[in-house]
C-alpha cells in the first residue's frame, strides 16, 4: 500500500482570491502598460 503525500497550498496574497501570483502580476501590468499607451498617445505592442 502506497501513500500519497500532499503539501499545503501556498498562502494566496489576496485570502480566498482565485489569482495566483503570477495572474495578478500579469493583470497589474497590463493595466500599467494600456495606461501608459494611452498617455504617450501610441501602441505599446499587443
């Protein structure tokens, strides 16, 4: 008979959110940068 061990999951920075890490700092920056393309007045590449 095998055992399965199972670590905790990592705390979450924002408690019970569906957002790793990662996906939040994707979102964060992509509002920054649609924010500064609309400020210089061009296209910041999507």
């Amino acid at each position: 008979m095998s055992v399965i061990k199972v670590t905790p999951s990592p705390i979450r920075i924002i408690p019970k959110g569906l957002l790793t890490e990662s996906a939040l700092a994707w979102v964060v920056t992509s509002k920054y940068m649609d924010g500064l393309s609309r400020l210089v007045g061009g296209f910041a590449g999507r």
